[in-house]
C-alpha cells in the first residue's frame, strides 16, 4: 500500500501535510464548478482529453474536480500516479508510460484507461506543504517544454488560491453562524421579560392600553424574527427533534383561525375536509401554517385567504390561498432558500427565514412543500402531511 513500483509514497512529514490539508475541509467536499473550470481551461490550453484536481489525505485520493474520468470521485491513495506528484514541489512528467520502468505494468497503463502521458502540478500551501495535484492526461505519448511546464506550475497555484478563497468564506460563513447563533439566544429572555413587563403595564395602567398594544405587537414582531434566526442556526447543524402526537385537524385550524382573528383582524376563510387525524409535532405544524397565512396578510393585505383542505390516499393536503401580487416563475424556485427574499428593499420587513424553517419541518415529517403562482394572480402555498395510520 505505501509505495508504487517500489517507490515509497509516504513522506517524511505526511502527518503534517494531512493536518494542512485538513484545515481547508476540502477532501471529500462536493464538485464546485471554480474547480471544474480550472480543468475545463486546462484541457484548452494544453489540448489534452482528461484533467483532473485531487487531494490526498492518508490513504484516499479525492477527485475534486475532472474533465474525461466519468465523474470519478475518489481511489486508494496508492492506486493513481498523484501520490508520488506529491512527493517533490516540481512538476513530475511521464512522456510515455509504456516506456517508464515504474508505470509500464501499471493497470491504468495496460489496462483499458491506457494512459501514456501524465503530467502533475503539486498543489502547494502557502506554508509549504503539498495537498493535492493538478494533472494532465493523453492516451497518446507527449511532451511537455518549459514555458508549458511553467504553465501548468502557475494554473496549479490557482489551484492553491482558489482553495484559500474557498476557505475564507467557509470561515466567513461559521463565524456569521456563531454570531447569530449567540445573539439571538441571548436576545430571546431579555424579549420574554419586556413582554411580561408591557403586560403587567397594561394592567396597572388601562389609560395606556393603545400603547402597550403596541409595544407587545413590536415585541411579537422580534420575537419571531429572533425565533426564526435561532431555529435556522439549529436546522444548520441539526434537524429538529419531532414531538409528534395524534390529534384531529379541526383544531389546529380553529388555533389557525384564533390566531389571524387576533393578529390579522381578519377572517381565514376553510374549505375541505377537517376531521381528519394526523401524526404529527402539532406545534411545528401550526407554526408552518400560521407562517404561511401570516404570510399572506403581509404580502396580499388586501385579498381574502383560504385555508383549504384535501385529503389524499396517506396524506393531507393543506393550501393557503391568496390573490395578492404572487410570486414570478423565474423566482419560484428560490423562494424556499434560506435568507432569500423577492423584494428586500420593499415596505414589508423579514429575514426571508420562515419558508425555509417551513420546508425544513415539513420534510422532517415525511411530506412535501411548493408553492404555486402566476405574477399579479396569488399565490397557493400547498404542504402534504402524513395521516395517523
Ligand atoms: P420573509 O417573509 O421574512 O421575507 P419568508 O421565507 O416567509 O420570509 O418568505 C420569503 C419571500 O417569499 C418573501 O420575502 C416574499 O417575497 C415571498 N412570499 C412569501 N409568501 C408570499 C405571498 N403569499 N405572496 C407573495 N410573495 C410571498
């Protein structure tokens, strides 16, 4: 395992290089496209059928990135050539493999891969340390002269940039996370406390009811933007844990409808079939509903909403309906993306949170959510849920 053609692949310094490599969360991470087009330039300019980008930890070789290999993803750390690139900062070159003591019987030479020319680029830290490889592969025999070796040294460095930009912003993102991960778990008993005391208020001062109202809307207002901010920090490392219980429809709509009265001053128009029993976390369930109607008072204040009903075979199938401005075809996709929000400069407020904490629920338990719109003629929010059996 540790040597090709009698060669020992394993550096002196391997722990270290491993632990370098590991800091860059790299190996085994998904196919992104700056990577594939680092390849996809490299079979350009050096008109070459295969080129590939790997990193080698202990015993894997990672395929990050391959133009001509059929989507390989990884081999055995001794299987390919790159473990033996690694082991010099220069580039290392086989003209003609069939020729090349070391590689002539190799199964990639004899085999039906039958490579000939292999040209590898180290991918080198920039405290020095070799992680990866840049390759260039022919089936025919090759040369490669300075100013092209010096080329493919350079797009190898490329390599390196782009891995520490990638880096960066993974940092970026953990450390965004962490903040709002903090900030709103400690803005959460400070909000509880100020509702309690806006209420006490209201009751030892009735003349300042109107404005007492109006700190404790603020305060829900926060309260759910703060709530949404904890619960998408949790779904980002875990998944909820459900409560489920069985329950009868009917109730959670008349908990809906409560709720819109109370908030919306308005009426929840039900349709459909509410006597069904579900199993499911009543709490999340409702939390998903009332954001959809919510969601439709701000976004269509004007329109009637629905909530209707329909039973399908395991299933319920619930619909919020408006006829507010509706959401463009082009943008419908997105719309469940966390953060993302159609108008964020427009009048109404948010976080562009709840649809995604929605579709997040609504998967744990096993159904389906979508939205279906025509720009200027509403909106239908639809979720499946699986009925109690
Ligand atoms: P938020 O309301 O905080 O922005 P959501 O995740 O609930 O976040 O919604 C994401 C986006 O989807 C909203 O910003 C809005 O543009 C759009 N949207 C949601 N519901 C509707 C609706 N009923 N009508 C039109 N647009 C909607």
């Amino acid at each position: 395992m540790d040597t090709i053609g009698g060669i020992n692949i394993i550096p002196e310094n391997d722990p270290e290089r491993i632990a370098a490599l590991e800091r860059y969360q790299i190996a085994g991470s998904q196919k992104e496209t700056a990577f594939d087009s680092i390849c996809r330039l490299a079979c350009e300019l050096f008109s070459v059928p295969i080129s590939h980008i790997s990193f080698l930890d202990a015993d894997t070789e990672y395929v990050k990135a391959e133009v001509g290999m059929d989507g390989l993803e990884r081999i055995g750390r001794a299987e390919g050539f790159c473990a033996l690139a690694i082991l010099q900062p220069e580039v290392m070159l086989i003209e003609d493999a069939s020729e090349n003591p070391v590689f002539a019987n190799h199964p990639y030479v004899s085999g039906e891969t039958m490579i000939r020319f292999y040209a590898a680029a180290p991918v080198i830290t920039p405290d020095g340390f070799i992680i990866g490889t840049l390759c260039l592969i022919d089936r025919t025999p090759r040369k490669l002269n300075d100013k092209e070796r010096e080329l493919l040294q350079h797009l190898a460095r490329v390599v390196m940039e782009q891995t520490e930009l990638r880096n960066d912003n993974i940092n970026l993102v953990e450390q965004r996370d962490r903040f709002i991960e903090i900030a709103s778990h400690e803005m959460r008993t400070p909000l509880t406390a100020l509702k309690a005391s806006a209420q006490i208020l209201g009751k030892k001062y009735p003349e300042g009811t109107g404005m007492v109202a109006q700190i404790d809307k603020s305060v829900q207002k926060l309260s759910g933007m703060v709530n949404d901010m904890f619960d998408t920090m949790r779904l980002t490392k875990t998944s909820f844990d459900l409560n489920r219980t069985s329950f009868i429809l009917e109730s959670l709509i008349k908990d809906c409808r409560d709720h819109i009265r109370l908030v919306g001053k308005k009426e929840l128009i039900i349709e459909g079939d509410n006597q069904i029993k579900l199993s499911a976390d009543r709490e999340k369930v409702e939390r998903v509903l009332i954001n959809l109607i919510q969601n439709a008072l701000k976004y269509a204040p004007s329109s009637p909403i629905i909530l209707q009903t329909e039973t399908l075979p395991g299933y319920v199938k619930l619909s919020t309906i408006d006829e507010g401005p509706g959401i463009p075809a082009d943008k419908l996709p997105l719309i469940f993306r966390r953060y993302y929000r159609l108008d964020p400069k427009g009048i109404q407020t948010g976080l562009g949170l709840g649809l995604y904490i929605a579709a997040e629920i609504v998967k744990q338990h096993g159904g389906e959510i979508g939205v279906i719109s025509e720009f200027r003629q509403g909106c239908i929010f639809w979720l499946t849920l699986p009925v109690a059996v």
